[in-house]
C-alpha cells in the first residue's frame, strides 16, 4: 500500500514500527509512561532469642532484645524473631532466605538441610503461618514463620518508617559452639539488604577441662544389697536447661543435690531415678538437664551421679 511517497509494509511485528513511523511522519508526538516500583530500602534491624515451642508465639526469651546468647549444643533448638525496617514501602509477596556465619563481613551461607545450621519442624505450627501479633517491642507489622528457604511470600506491605517481624526456628546441626555464629535475612533473588544495623548473634562456649582422674567413693545401694563405687565429681556441672523443659525449683540448700532432685521434694529417690530412666540413651537439645556428667547423652555415669548422692 502506498502512501504519498512512503511505502509502510505490515507484516507480523512490524505493524507497531510501522505505525509508530507513520505517526511520526504526520507530526504526531508520542509519550510513553513507564511505572518503576520504589526500592524498599530495608535494614536489618532488632532481633530476639526464645527458647523453642510447638506454637507460633515463643514465649520463653532466654536474651534480652538485641542481646546474644550461648551457641547451642548440637541438637539444640532456638527460635529468633528479628524485624526489618523499610526506608520506603515494601509490597507484599516478597520472599527472603535467611543466612549464617562466624563473620559480620563476609562467609554468609544460606541456612539448608545439611548445614552446620538447619531448619527445625515444629508439627504444631504450618511453615509460613503468619505472624497474627508482633513481639520485640520495636515491631509494626507481623510477617510470617519459617522453617525452610526461601520463606513465605511476605503476607503484609510495611509502609515507609515501619519495621515488619518474621520468625525463624533454627538447630545445630554442626555448629561448633566454640565458635561465633552471626544471622542475617536477604532477599531469595541473593541481593543483599542496603544496610544491617544489627546481627542476630550467638556466642563462643568456652571449653571444659576434663580432669585426668576421678577419686572414687564408696556408698551403699539403694537397695541395701551391698557396696557399689560411684565417681566422686569434682563439682557437679551446671545443667544447660532448655527452656520449655525448666527443672522443677528445689528448695533444698545444698545445690549439687538440687541438681539430681529432679522432682523437686528435696530428696534423691527412685522417683528422681525413674525420671532419668525415661531418658535414658537419650541424644540431643532435649536431654541436657539429665546429662550429668555433660558427655551428650543420658547413660550410666548419670545414674553413677545420681547415686552419689542418693538420699533414699
């Protein structure tokens, strides 16, 4: 088709140029409007640690806020709420990964399935639930919980100069505890957040000495049948306690006894012993208050302990 002395071919995409042309041509100015979604500008922000519950709510802190606590024992369980503050307003339906590492500066590695940190599954709460009502005490507006990466989409928009809460729920897989371990939320593309003003944060453990030897006493067994011997500790070591297993208060003055009277009568019994019974061969985060000797698990040297200071 033939048009003054311009010749315009439409043939499939080329229609588009060649309208665009012919408009030009007739002196018809052209405006394209392009719609660009403002950065949200987040900053890593306040945090808290809890020890862990089969609910959405933590509420046992074991940290003040912004405060660190001890690197778990492996297999030990801790929930962190940290919340992010947006610069400007932050959409819904965006998703993040949670890292770790022993440097603020560099290291960060996504937390997975077989890494020194891992995800842990509450049964009771659905991964991705959301957060009905904030904690820390800075928070606006809650967010969602997560036991994998990426997390759920983000269930609510953060407006500019609002601080937005997730939870996470976090074991030790293989984290050494004589080491620092620090925590940070990215986007799940892997972009970084514009800045981190704190870092959720776990502390070295120093490490115990093992004595050498062990003096050995002698004391008779509960039943009355005869001489056992039983490993005389130095001192009794102090429990790690898991939060949502807390000891039952004793009120005896002795405190090595109070730490075998797991009951609470002031007496160490076959009550306290068919306690620690249940547990026995027991690994990992739930078993320490009954790990006396602090060896991992809950074996015989723990009754060995609880022997030694057998009151009947």
């Amino acid at each position: 088709m033939k048009w003054g002395r311009f010749t315009l071919f439409f043939v499939g995409g080329s229609f588009l140029l060649g309208w665009f042309f012919l408009m030009r041509v007739w002196g018809v100015e052209i405006t394209t409007t392009t719609t660009v979604t403002p950065t949200a500008n987040l900053t890593q922000n306040s945090y808290r640690w809890y020890g862990n519950a089969n609910s959405l709510t933590p509420t046992t802190g074991i940290a003040s806020e912004n405060v660190g606590t001890s690197t778990p024992n492996i297999g030990g369980v801790l929930r962190l709420r940290m919340n992010v503050n947006a610069g400007a307003t932050a959409s819904s339906g965006l998703t993040f990964s949670l890292q770790f590492s022993n440097s603020t500066s560099s290291g960060f590695a996504n937390v997975g399935t077989s890494t020194a940190w891992v995800f842990y599954d509450n049964p009771g709460v659905a991964d991705g639930a959301i957060i009905m009502s904030p904690i820390l005490s800075d928070s606006d507006v809650g967010e969602s919980y997560g036991e994998s990466n990426p997390s759920a989409a983000s269930p609510n928009e953060i407006l500019s100069g609002q601080k937005g809460e997730w939870d996470w729920v976090l074991q030790n897989n293989s984290a050494a505890t004589s080491s620092n371990w620090y925590f940070r939320m990215i986007f799940s593309s892997g972009t970084v957040f514009d800045s981190y003003g704190r870092y959720p944060t776990l502390s070295a453990v120093a490490a115990t000495t093992t004595p050498t030897s062990t003096p050995t006493s002698t004391t008779q067994a509960p039943s009355g049948g005869g001489t056992l011997l039983f490993p005389r500790p130095p001192s009794l070591p102090t429990l790690p306690l898991q939060p949502e297993q807390p000891l039952i208060p004793s009120p005896c003055d002795n405190l090595a006894l109070q730490k075998v009277d797991l009951n609470g009568d002031c007496m160490v019994d076959l009550i306290d012993l068919s306690i620690l019974l249940y547990y026995y061969g027991g690994r990992g985060g739930g078993i320490q208050q009954y790990d006396f000797n602090n060896n991992g698990q809950v074996d015989f040297p723990d009754v060995s302990v609880m022997m030694f200071y057998w009151t009947g």
